[in-house]
C-alpha cells in the first residue's frame, strides 16, 4: 500500500487500462512466513493480499471510490525459459 488504508467490508475502485469499477473487499490477508493470516485493516507500508475482486490486473490501481487517481502503469517483462 502506497498511503491510506483499507479494511475487511471497504467499497474500493479498480482502475486501470483495461477496466474501472467499484467491489468491496471481502477479505484482507497479510503473510508470516508462508502462511496467510487475516486481518481487520492495513495501513500504508503494509503489504497485504485482497480479496473479492471479480478482475484485476498487474499495475491496475486501487483506492478510495471517490479518490482514485490511476498511477503510472509498470512494464513486466514476459517470463524467459
């Protein structure tokens, strides 16, 4: 998370190049080690995994409904075998 917070039941917005709308979060998860533990919110620093999204991409932007400015998509590079 780049700065605010977000909790288990928050509206948020997905936004990016292939897609906008608004789905509430149905699940907030962060790791220890290589389990997934829940949780009731997190707060910018934190990283976190997010649940109840119908589609999402990589570097697709989430934030506040009423807020939501997309940031600058990031190149991902096509795996090599």
């Amino acid at each position: 998370m780049v700065s605010g917070g977000v909790a288990t039941n928050d509206v948020v917005r997905v936004l990016g190049p292939e897609r906008d709308y608004e789905t509430k979060v149905t699940g907030l998860y962060c790791f220890v080690g290589i389990q997934r533990r829940p949780l009731p919110e997190a707060r910018s620093g934190d990283i976190v995994a997010l649940a109840g999204f119908s589609e999402v991409g990589i570097g697709d932007t989430l934030g506040a409904p009423e807020e939501v400015a997309a940031m600058p998509p990031i190149a991902v590079d096509e795996p090599t075998v």
